[in-house]
C-alpha cells in the first residue's frame, strides 16, 4: 500500500468516503462506480479517482469499486484495525454527550474509562462506566498504555491539564476545549473539534446567499 | 470586495484566521507579515497571500498586514455583522454543553432560545434561557423570523425534525446528530458536525506515525 504524499485534503476526505461506503454497504449495493460515487458525495469522478490513486488500485475499469472491499482498506489505512485505546478527561456535559452518543467500538476503538478531579463526580455512571479519579490519570495511562485522551476539561486548565496528559505518554490528544494547546514539540498529535469553525463557514453561507 | 469563485479549501481557513488575528489582536500585536503568519499557522507566505487575494487587497508590500482591519475584514466576509438569530433545538447534554460554553454574541450571532418536546424539560432553564415546548416552534421560527437550528436530537427523530424547520422557513441547520440530513433540495443551507470524522483524521496520523 502506498502511503507517501498524501495531501491533507484527502486524509480528511477518507472519513466521509468511509461512512458513504457504509451506507451503500447497509442498503446492500456491492459495486458503485467513480460516476455514481461522486453523484451521491458532490465530487467529481476524477477527483474520486485521484484520491483512492493514492493508495493503490481498488477499482477495476468498468466494473466500478467493490463497496466492501473499498471500506475494508480505508478503514485500515485510518487505522480503524489497531484498536486504539480512548479515555475520556472532564466528564461535564459535553464529555457525557460524547461517551453517550459516540460508539466507540464501532470505529474500532476500545474506551477504557473516563477522568474527573472533582470529587462530588468521582464513582458516578457515564455509559455504565465508573468514573475516576483524576489523581489516578498517570498511572492509568502507563499502566494500560493509552493512546488517545478526549480532552473535555474547562479552558482555563485545557493546556495544564494537556501537559500532565503528554508528560503521561499519551500519543494523541482530540482537544475539545477550543483552546491552541501547545505539544512543545514532543509530536504528540493533537487534533481540535472547533464548533465555530463549522458555524461560521455556515455563516458565511448563508451571508452569501442573502445577496 | 471580490467574493466570486472563492473555493471550500479556502472558505473553511477564514475561521482559523479569524481566531489567529484575535488572538494576536489581544496580545496587542498590530501588523504581522505574511511569512510571520504563515509560520505561526503552519502554512506558506504565498498561500496566505493567495487566501486573501479572493476577497481583495489586505496588505501593503512591504508593511504587511494590519491586524485589527483584517479582522475586520474577515468578520464581515464570514457574515458576523449581520447579527443572524439563532435557537437550539433539543436539550440534551450536548445541547447544555453547546449553549453553555459557545458564546454566540461573541461571534456576532443573536441566541433567541431553546426548544425541546420532552415536556418535563419544557421551562427548565438553559444558560439563563428557559426552554419552551416544541409545540410552538413553528410560529416562533415564523413570528422572529429565524436564520439558523442547531439540531440536537436524538438520530432517529434527526430527518423529521429538520423538516417542520424547513417547512417553518429556517434558512440553516447546524446539524450535530451524525444524520446525513436530506435538503430535498429547498436551497436550506446544512453544516454538519460530524465528531467520527475528526477522531478518524487522528486515527489515521497516530497510526502511520506507528510505523
């Protein structure tokens, strides 16, 4: 498989190529070709082509792709079979919206348990989970080896709370606390839900479409 | 100002620049060069260039670009000067988490309020709002004339809901249920959050650094 130069763009592409195969899969189309794909996503099918070049040949000219085996390698390559352990830090209303409406295992990953220094929210149930105790945070993450935090904490501590995280030896960080958290160069990944983002490009939308 | 074939790539950077002229603008920072912004964003001088280029002309050769008035510039293009009204739409833990730490006016948006169907939630409060009854969103999208729901109901209701709002004249949906949401093609504009997508962008970078 081929893995080198590939653009960001695509990278974020792979999701949503993931989730539209899966679909297909669920309503039991076995073959689609570039043309149709790229009618149902708003892509060209030479954008389509382009972008699973990338990666090798799932496709055979005239037959279109195999849906299934076409999900199979993107769900590798996303790494979706190495069974990523998660944990979750600051269990407030967003860290148990996550917990409650996010599957974890259906992606391919394994939660483990979920993080919180106030006291009064320590033993309590998030998707029959015990919460824990923050003070117990470092040795969790050596003991069980953790690979990803979901960091939900307030803004305030976001970067404190990050460090402590990084100093622990967690690989990558999915940062919901809207602040830029500096890795001070350790490579830990960090990859940011930015909610105004998403309105904004909404905003802008809709702001052009007043004119 | 230029506002014709702006691309996607291009629109969803505005945000981003948006929060870095903010931040720089508090740390009291008044002109920045395009290399200096490009270095601190992780993106080329010319590519920043290039951005700005779409909407007209930012900067001076030589002096860079003032902060404040690119700021300025940027806010109005995403359309946060037209004070577009907002109300929310189911009051789960991720509606609590969203009304509760996003803040609306910051960005210019005016949040008119909450509505949710469970009845026992109905006139409980929601940062300082009280929720009102599903039962009367309709002529309240209609007498306010409101521009954007955000949708945070459960998956399966996720399509019905959105329609009586399309048929109530709502002119956006910021949609959080992970349901692909059909349009039926009313020009409704949707923005999507869609959390899998980010965790498997992280998915992907954890695992070819693995290897």
């Amino acid at each position: 498989m081929k893995k080198s130069y590939i653009s960001n763009n695509v990278i974020r592409r792979l999701p949503r190529y993931l989730r539209k195969l899966d679909e297909l899969s669920k309503d039991g189309i076995e073959r689609i070709s570039s043309g149709e794909l790229g009618n149902q996503m708003g892509l060209t099918p030479s954008q389509i082509r382009q972008d699973f070049s990338c990666f090798g040949e799932f496709g055979q000219q005239g037959y279109g792709y195999n849906v299934r085996a076409l999900h199979r390698e993107i769900a590798t390559i996303l790494g979706l079979r190495r069974s990523f352990s998660v944990i979750l830090i600051g269990v407030g209303n967003l860290g148990h919206a996550l917990i409650e409406n996010f599957s974890f295992r259906q992606f391919g990953f394994r939660f483990l348990g979920a993080f919180e220094i106030r006291k009064d929210l320590v033993g309590t149930d998030i998707a029959g989970y015990s919460v824990m105790d923050a003070a117990g945070q470092d040795a969790f993450i050596k003991d069980n080896d953790v690979d990803i935090a979901i960091l939900s904490v307030p803004r305030p501590r976001a970067q404190a709370v990050a460090d402590t995280l990084m100093e622990s030896g967690i690989k990558a960080i999915w940062n919901f606390t809207d602040v830029e958290l500096d890795a001070h160069g350790s490579g830990v990944i960090i990859e940011n839900i930015h909610f105004a983002d998403s309105l904004l490009t909404l905003s802008y939308l809709l702001s052009v479409e007043g004119e």
